[in-house]
C-alpha cells in the first residue's frame, strides 16, 4: 500500500521503511488493519449489537451525551478547538469549535451541526483505534471503524510512530485556519506553557504564566498574537454558541491532563508494539538455527529495555515543564477527576492534583493503573517494574529524574507497594536514599 503525505507528516514505521512497504504495524504480529480491536468502542458495539444497551439520540448534540454517558467521560474534559484541523475542517469556525473529551481510555470529537462523532479508543496492543458514528439518526446508531483517513495524522513521528493520539498548538487567522509558516507544536506535559493551545479556548486562570489559547494571529509571524489578551479568561468569547455544548467551557486543568495523558498512552502502545515485534523477531531467529525458544538476544534485549524505558520516562514525569504559577480550573474537571482515583491507606492517589509546582502532587502516571499498563508484555512490565525500583529506592540518579526528590522517591514508592501489589512483588520495604 502507498501511504500519502499530510500536513502532519509523513506515516512512518517503528523501523526505517521504503515507501510502497507495509509499516510495521501493519504486520503481524500487530497486524493493525485485519486484528479485531478490544477497546472500549468495541465493547460498547458489542453491548449495543446484543441489546443489552442503546444510544439516545437529542435534538442539537445527537448521540454526544449517551457516547459519552456510556463510555464514562465526564463532560467536564470539554475542550474546544477553533483552529480548522480536523477533517470535518469545514464545519469548525471560532464561534462553532470542535470540542474534545477524555477519559482513562477513550476520547471523542464533536463538532456541532457535524454528520458523525469521531472516537478514538486505546486497545493496549494496537494503540489508538478509531470510529464515527454517524449522528442523522436515519438507521440503527453503529461505531465504524476507521483506518488510513485517520492514520494519515494519528501514526508518524508526531504519535511516537504507532497509531495514537497527539494535542497540537498552531497559529491561526481569525477564520480559524492554521498559519502553517508561523510553526506549530506537539504538546505533552514536557512542552514549555508559553507553547500550548494555539487554537483553543482555554478558560481558567494561571497567574503569570502565557499561553497561546484565545487569540488569532495578525499575521504569519508569531509575535503578532496577543498573549495577554488571551491570558486569565474564565469564560468563553461571547461569539461562541455555548448552547451547542454541555458546558460553556474549555477547563484549563482537563487541557493539561489531555496533553499528558496523549503521549503517555503513546509511550505504552510503542512500548507494547516495540515488544510484540522484537520478541517475535527473536522467536523466528531461533527456530531458523534450531536454537531454543526463551534465550534472548542481545538485540533483543537492548529493544526491550528502551521499551520499557520509554514508560518509565512517561509515568514518571521525566522532562516535564514545572509551573511557575497557580493553575485553576472554571469547572468541576479536577474534583471529578481526583474523587475518581484509586487511594492507599494514608487516603493518597495519583489523581491528585498539585497545580502550583507541577500538575500532579505525586508525579507518577494514573495511567500505570490503566489496562493499557496491565496488558503490556511481561518481558515490558517486568522491566519497567525492575527501573521503577532502581529509581524510587534512590539506586539511580541519573539526571532524568533528578526534579524527583527523596520525599517524592519514597512517597510514590510506598503508593505505588499499595496500589499495584503486582507490579512491586519483591520490592524491599526501605526508603529510598537521600
């Protein structure tokens, strides 16, 4: 199959490809286009499919409030994007944004006056998987999966290379369309704050601190945008019609997770795909010498160790942009979000916010409860449980993970000893070292 340019880069696979060739997703033993997905879309298809569940539909928002009911997403993940990025670009403007919500394993676009809702849903072996539904409600409600129109975005350099999702920032005129000369970025928790959401809304307030949300750019240069004027707005532009959405807001703390979240599920499906195919790499080298199975090559091993440590560096926080100033929310997002979190016996979780220092109070990912987590290789896990150890007993201090301290060490340590009993069998009961 050919794979065809895009305004966000080229496809590319996990290892260097001629065009023309397959990526390595593609095949087995990922073999992302022909496996059957085991996501939460799929398992809501497959409820529906039985009658067990149906979709309501209401007039303005279509299905988007029984999606996000039966999927689990809180509508106060609500983010609105007003830059013309999505292929239903003609139905975006400032006053009619694209929304984007979230949970721990799913996200879903709506646009409104849009023919279908778009969904994006984590299966801990292919990554992102995506659907539409359409929302005419002519015929029986049914999520398609979606393949190269998507991939043609959602699989490059910008998504660590497998299929997944990405937060961009861009530069856009006043119609919403971006000013691809005046640059673009990829954010995650590492991206500096006066880098992100050009070409969001973005209401709560942050201090001191500038982003790029709210404002268009005069022209190509980036110095034209008007920082201030977009800085500490609690409410949405009286042009947008807030009555198309269920809540009139762009909750700058969701945004925040978003962006961490994005990446995070991308290190793990890279981490998890990296694994299938060094492994079965490796299973093919030892039956054409006749060797035993469960020897690992060097190769092999080095590819499984830059798997995990690519998890590692993702769950805790390695890089990311410390805040300088406080950070608050204009809906219940971050209430919602940490009262969802699983707690130890002293009441902590890794939901639990920070928003002056840093995002989280406890820098380790939520993600590493996740199945996307659960599910990777044991030859990942065991890995990544083995660094976790090195790390948080202080062995390591490699410069990395230098901005954890030794409170920090110890505390996620001992949270993560009570949490994931599992992943931290063996683990000695000490504190780390100072």
């Amino acid at each position: 199959m050919m794979t065809r340019p895009s305004v966000m880069g080229l496809i590319l696979a996990l290892g260097v490809v001629a065009a023309g060739q397959e990526l390595a997703y593609e095949r087995p033993p990922i073999d992302y286009l022909k496996a059957e997905a085991e996501d939460p879309v799929a398992r809501l298809q497959e409820r529906l499919d039985r009658g067990e569940v149906e979709l309501k539909r209401e007039a303005g928002l279509g299905y988007l409030r029984s999606v996000l009911e039966h999927l689990g997403v809180p509508v106060e993940s609500q983010g609105l994007v007003f830059s013309r990025t999505s292929f239903q670009r003609d139905r975006i403007r400032p006053e009619s944004p694209r929304a984007i919500y979230f949970g721990d394993d799913v996200y879903v676009g709506y646009v409104p006056g849009g023919e279908v809702i778009e969904l994006a849903a984590v299966d801990p072996r292919l990554g992102a998987v995506f659907y539409v539904l359409e929302q005419s409600g002519e015929k029986e409600p049914r999520f398609e999966r979606q393949t190269h129109e998507c991939l043609s975005c959602h699989a490059g350099v910008r998504t660590q290379d497998v299929p997944g999702v990405l937060v961009r920032s861009v530069f856009t005129d006043r119609r919403g369309n971006p000013i691809y000369n005046a640059g673009g970025f990829t954010t995650d928790d590492r991206s500096p704050f006066d880098e992100r959401w050009g070409g969001w809304y973005v209401t709560g307030t942050h201090g001191a601190m500038r982003h790029l949300g709210n404002v268009f750019a005069a022209s190509e240069q980036p110095e034209s945008l008007d920082r201030e004027g977009g800085a500490n707005r609690t409410e949405l532009p009286e042009a947008v019609r807030v009555e198309a959405y269920p809540v009139a807001a762009s909750d700058i703390v969701a945004l925040m997770v978003l962006e961490h979240q994005t990446q995070t599920h991308n290190a793990l499906a890279r981490a998890h795909q990296e694994a299938l195919i060094a492994l079965d790499y490796q299973a093919g080298i030892a039956r054409a010498l006749g060797e035993p199975e469960g020897v690992l090559l060097e190769s092999t091993r080095r590819r499984l160790d830059a798997a995990a440590e690519r998890v590692v560096r993702a769950l805790l926080f390695a890089g990311a942009a410390p805040l300088t100033d406080r950070v608050r929310g204009t809906t219940a997002f971050a209430e919602r979000f940490s009262a969802r979190g699983i707690r130890d016996e002293q009441g902590r979780s890794f939901r639990d916010l920070d928003l002056e220092r840093r995002l989280f109070r406890y820098p380790c990912s939520y993600l590493v409860e996740t199945e996307a987590f659960d599910r990777l290789p044991a030859a990942v896990r065991e890995r990544v449980a083995a660094r976790l150890d090195e790390i948080l007993s202080g062995r390591d201090r490699s410069p990395d993970y230098a901005h954890l301290t030794a409170e920090d060490r110890g505390t996620i340590r001992a949270m993560l000893m009570a949490i994931k009993p599992g992943l931290t069998q063996g683990w000695s009961r000490g504190e780390p070292g100072g």
